[in-house]
C-alpha cells in the first residue's frame, strides 16, 4: 500500500466514523442527564498497523517500513449547545 492509497484509506475511514457520530443520538443522551459543555466527549482514532492483514505481501511489506505503527485518523469532540449553529441538541466537531 503505498502512501497515496494509505492517505485514502484514512481520509475515508476518518469521513465514516464522522457520520456515524453526526447521526448518533448521543445529544439526547447527554441531555436526558442535563449534561451540556463544550468538548463534553472527546473521540481520538487511530489506525493500527501493526493488526492489519493484506491480501498482498507486499503491501504489508511496504506498511512495515512506516516509522509509526499507529497512525491517527481523526479526533472530534461533541458540544452541546452546539457552539456553531447553537443546535441545542448538539455536535461533533471533528
């Protein structure tokens, strides 16, 4: 995997878990317990190297010679109000 596709692996996986997190529920969840703040949760991803298995060798050859074994995708937190468009349900930021 070279670093071109590597760098496309992380924008597409980084672009999924934020969607997920946007169509949680997790506002309502804060809110049934009256929890409001900013930066109330924070979510850091990291992508493992080292627990990957490719389908080519040569792939996990390549991976074996980035310096950094994990790398991180994304990190959000969540507010609530939103302190952007003052959705009262609020929002991750990422």
């Amino acid at each position: 995997m070279n670093s071109e596709k590597l760098q496309q692996l992380k924008d597409e996986i980084a672009q999924e878990l934020q969607s997920l997190l946007r169509n949680s529920n997790f506002g309502k969840l804060l809110q049934k317990y009256g929890i409001s703040g900013e930066n109330v949760l924070r979510v850091d991803y990291t992508l493992d190297l080292a627990q990957i298995k490719f389908s080519d060798a040569s792939d996990a050859e390549k991976i074996n010679t980035i310096a950094d074994s994990q790398i991180k995708i994304a990190s959000c937190a969540f507010c609530i109000p939103c302190p952007v468009n003052g959705d009262p349900i609020g929002c991750w930021i990422c």
